[in-house]
C-alpha cells in the first residue's frame, strides 16, 4: 500500500485533478489513492448524510478510474467529532454510508478518528477502546458485504509527540493494539504531525505497541497549516530501510495539486528504489526539477534552469530550504547586516536579489495558469520581500551600513499589515517550541 491520500484541510481537489492524481500514481509506480479530503463535508462534519445523486456519481466514477488503473481505491469517513458510541442507530448511520460506496464499486474503507477535541470518555471505558469497538464493527460489517474488504485506522494520537503527551489515555495505543482486530491497519504519522525523519528504530517501537508495523500517513509535504508555503522539495528524511518496516507509505500532499510534480515523483521513486541502491534526495530533487520545468513556460520562452532551482529551493521542505536558496539568504543576511561588508560583496548580492525578484515577476506569464493560480499568491509575496530587500542593498550601497530603504510600494498598513502580523507580533518563538511574549 503506497501512495497518496488527499487528507489535507481546505477545498478538495477537483475531477479533473483527480484524473490527474491517478495517472501519477500510475506513472510513478504507486497504488492506492484514499480519500479523505477533511473538508468534504459528508466525509467528516455532515458524516451521517449519504451523497446526493451527483456527487454519489463522481464517486463511483472515480472509484472506477482507480480500478481501470490499477489503484485502489479507499474512501475514508470520519465520524469521530459526534459520533455515538454504541448508539445503534449511529451504526446503521456509518452501515448505510459504508453501503452507498459500495453500490458505486468501493470495497476499501478508512475510518479516521484524528484532530478530535479533548474531552475524558464516558466513565468506566476508555477512548481506545471505544474507537477500537466501532472499528471492529464497522470491518465487521464491510466483511459481510465484500470479504476482502480493506479497513485502515486512524487512532486519535496518531504521532509520537502525542502518544507521549497521553492524547486520547496515557495508554492509548497498548489498549488499541490489544482490542483492534489484527487485520484492521492503523496509520501513523511518525515522531510528529509533520515528521522531519522518520526511522526503522521510531516504527519497531510503536509496532510493540500497536503489535503491528503502521501505515504511515506521511505530511511532510502537506501545507494546509500555513497558507503561505508550499513544498516542493523531494522525499526526504526517510532511510529506504524504512519501506520493510511499516505496512505502507501514503503522502498527504501540498493542498494545490498543481505544486506536487516534485514531492510525487520522488516519493514514487523512493518506494519503488532497488534494494541495496541509496537514496540521493537532492539528485532526484533535480531530476524530478528538471522534469517539471516545462510547465514553466512563459510568454517570454522557457524558464531560467538556474532561477527556477533556486525559486524551488525557496519553498523546499517544511524544516529547511534548499541549499541554492539557503546559501542566498546567508549572503543576503550578510549584505544587510550592520557590519563591515565589501561594497563589491553586496552589490553581487543585490544582483542575485534582483534576477530572483524578476523571476518571480515573470511567474505571471506562465502559459499553464492552474499552475499560475497555485503559485500566485506565495510567489507575490516572495517578489515584494525581494524588492524590498533589493532596496535596502541600494540604501546601503548609496548611504552606508545601517542606512534606511524607502520604497513608494511598501507602506504602513498596506504591506506587511493586517491581523495575522499584528498577532504574530505578540508572541515570539523559541527553539523549544514554546511562545513568549518578545
């Protein structure tokens, strides 16, 4: 089981992007897709309510693309904001949808109890073990209709970080790997939400616990918690040795679907890489760079290799840019900085700042506007930083260090303005992960 799920928060993909996904998926060697998009609202909030006629269609029409490709399919609900444990007439509610998908063809089935709010359980049980019960029940029932059926879980600590704070009891998982039904996969993120590495060592011990090796639910390159970035960067951070130890890898990607030729390359890639062969992330960066570099098309002809390098390396992974775009804002930081530069230093870098601003400028020319679309508003913002930054070597090459940059486009309330920086001003962020008033 590798491949992608579409778990992210924000609007779901499309159709046609969908039709999109699996080709990719089909190219790169992957094959399952689950669908999970958190904000199709009768997959989670509206759970209870079986798809209108049309909708009810484009799924089933979905779910036989994945079949004439090659993929499986697997619809996820998650009905665990509300939902009744042991009420009867809430289990007739998730039979009735689970029966709906497979009147359309779907035999695969995901139920997700991730992001719950906290509350203690009803007295004389635990979460575990009421989460375990209706999954169980739940496989139950697809059993009866499709025996082969599939069941993956998301249980409510579904990373290291929480587990060890005791989300959901202190001892969550041991009671959920003790009453799960062994067929029932389970899916984890790894150490943390967004898991920088993940390691055989990290999964041997949580398969101790859930006394199966996981399925990870990878969001390394999700975005949906900061709309202003998106990852670009290849699969990273994960030993190939990590393929043999987990039951399955899925990513849940950039909410965009245009921005994830990189990530689903190089996440195929990696799944489908020989035994014994290592795994260069920053080679297949640049191949998988390489490959999407004509939908960077512009009126103006191709895209600059070297600016398009260095533009993808400014949004690379979640933990770190690239090295071209950190090796820039080193020197950038350097030309700014208060002390002694040579003026030769900075205007190298004032060049380097405006071919990069440029570049971005001419992102608006692009001839693939859903590719334009995606890019627009992270781009935009990245080519004012740049101008202003451009403007403050000018300041300092005209003036000397320390010298103040005036710009007609970057004013009070207007640029940098707004409730989010005003917010982001009253608390500052320490390395330990905690906030502080500056």
């Amino acid at each position: 089981m590798n491949g992608v799920i579409e778990g992210f928060y924000g609007p779901p993909w499309s159709a046609a992007e969908r039709r999109e996904l699996l080709a990719a998926l089909q190219a790169g060697g992957l094959d399952t897709y689950v669908y999970a998009p958190k904000d199709d609202l009768r997959h989670r909030a509206a759970w209870r309510e079986l798809y209108p006629e049309r909708e009810a269609a484009e799924l089933g029409a979905l779910a036989a693309a994945a079949r004439a490709a090659g993929i499986a399919f697997v619809y996820a609900l998650a009905p665990g904001l509300d939902l009744r444990y042991g009420d009867a007439a809430d289990a007739r509610c998730l039979e009735a949808k689970a029966a709906q998908l497979q009147a359309l063809g779907v035999t695969d089935f995901a139920l997700l109890f991730d992001d719950l709010p906290e509350r203690p359980p009803p007295a004389g049980t635990t979460w575990a073990a009421l989460h375990a019960a209706a999954a169980n029940a739940f496989f139950r029932f697809l059993r009866t209709g499709c025996p082969a059926a599939r069941l993956l879980f998301c249980p409510a600590p579904y990373c290291g970080r929480m587990a060890a704070a005791g989300l959901g009891g202190a001892d969550y998982l041991d009671v959920l790997g003790r009453e799960l039904a062994p067929e029932i996969d389970v899916c984890w993120t790894g150490p943390e939400i967004i898991a920088e590495e993940i390691t055989p060592a990290h999964i041997a011990a949580v398969s101790a616990r859930l006394r199966r090796a996981p399925v990870i639910w990878d969001n390394l390159f999700a975005n949906d918690y900061d709309v202003r970035r998106f990852f670009c960067g290849p699969y990273a951070g994960r030993p190939p040795e990590l393929r043999a130890a987990v039951r399955g890898l899925l990513v849940n990607p950039n909410c965009e679907w245009p921005l994830n030729a990189v990530p689903l390359r190089t996440f195929g890639r990696f799944v489908n890489l020989p035994p014994g062969m290592p795994w260069n992330e920053r080679a297949e960066f640049l191949a998988a760079l390489a490959a999407w570099r004509p939908r960077f098309e512009g009126l103006g002809g191709p895209a600059d290799e070297a600016l398009l390098r260095r533009f993808a390396d400014c949004f690379y992974l979640p933990y770190a840019e690239g090295p071209e775009a950190d090796g820039f804002f080193r020197r950038l930081e350097r030309a700014l900085a208060p002390a002694a530069v040579p003026a030769d230093e900075v205007r190298a870098v004032l060049g380097e700042t405006l071919a990069l601003r440029d570049f971005c400028g001419r992102l608006a020319e692009l001839k693939d506007r859903a590719l334009f679309t995606a890019l627009h508003r992270r781009v935009w913002e990245l080519r004012e930083e740049l101008d202003l930054a451009a403007r403050g070597l000018q300041a300092r090459l005209e003036r000397g260090p320390g010298a103040a940059a005036q710009s007609d486009f970057h004013r009070p309330g207007t640029f940098r303005g707004g409730p989010m920086p005003r917010l982001q001003r009253l608390l500052a962020a320490r390395a330990d992960g905690s906030f502080t008033p500056p």
